[in-house]
C-alpha cells in the first residue's frame, strides 16, 4: 500500500483494516465506504436502518395476501455504486459465504436480484464489524448445507425416488 493511501486513512485506523478483510472490498472500496457511512454506527441503531438509508434493503411490497414486485428505491448512490462492485467482486470469490449466497439465490431470482442480496449481506457484516470493532469472520462457502443437513438431504432422496430409485439412509460411520 502506497504511503499517501496509509496517511489518508489515519483517522479511520483499525476500521480501514477491518473493512480490508473482508472479501470483495479493496483498499478503494473500503476508503469510500468509510467517507459514505462514517466509523461511528450510533446513528444506525440496528444493521437494518443503515441497510434501509443505504437502500440495500429487500422490497416488502404486499398486498390482499400477494407479493408485489417493488424496486429497492434511491439511496446513497455513491454508496450503492461501490456496494454493487463489493458485491459482485464478493460473489466471484471462491469458498466464500458471498460467492454461496450468489449461487444459491442467482439460480432461483436471477444474477442481479442476487447481487443485491449480496449487497445487503455484506452491508450488514460491515455494520457488525464497525459497531463491535472486530474484524471479518466468513461463515464459509459450505454454510447454507451445514444450517440445512436434513433438507438438503431429504430433497435428494425425493429426488432419487423420482428417478425410480428406492433409497434407504443410514449414518456414516
């Protein structure tokens, strides 16, 4: 790192290096970051608020029982412009939550309702690290399969037994 981007950053110390750990987010993106929503997460009293003002938040549009489709709104749109990079950049990292959380919603809603999830997941690991001063820790690339074992594994006995399969489980050893 050059010594002008390490003296620029003085003020912001430890939450500039935190941000630097997390996946996607370059010394350039964690400096806008920083300029957009500041070190000090007391005026955001949850990660929800600073996702709603940043507008990263999902829509939740419903009416007489239906789902409406509704846009995330206008936020920060410096904000938004490097969140979206971060995101993008996150989901191409490998054996990283964000690039698992990508994949997982890319294939159900599509890539760039995927990238805002993406968007909104990392707006709100940056609220965690900057209120409790810690740094980035990733739940890993198999998250979603360790939270979901028996789903998981009960959608591939269907599965198989659709194919004209008889299937029996048992534990290994």
């Amino acid at each position: 790192m050059a010594a002008g981007v390490e003296e620029s950053m003085r003020p912001f110390g430890e939450a500039y290096q935190a941000l630097c750990t997390v996946p996607g987010i370059s010394h350039r993106s964690a400096q806008a970051i920083l300029a957009e929503i500041g070190t000090d997460m007391s005026c955001f009293p949850s990660a929800g608020h600073l996702a709603s003002w940043a507008r990263v938040c999902p829509g939740n549009h419903e009416s007489a029982g239906k789902r409406q489709p509704v846009g995330t709104g206008k936020g920060n749109c410096w904000l938004r412009a490097t969140l979206q990079e971060v995101a993008w950049a996150a989901a191409r990292t490998k054996r990283s939550y964000y690039h698992a959380l990508y994949h997982r919603l890319r294939a159900r809603r599509g890539a760039k309702k995927a990238v805002v999830a993406v968007q909104h997941a990392l707006l709100v690991a940056i609220w965690h690290m900057l209120k409790n001063n810690v740094t980035h820790q990733d739940l890993g690339a198999d998250y979603f399969e360790r939270r979901n074992k028996a789903r998981i594994c009960r959608h591939h006995v269907h599965r198989l037994e659709q194919l004209g399969y008889t299937v029996a489980i048992q534990e290994a050893a």
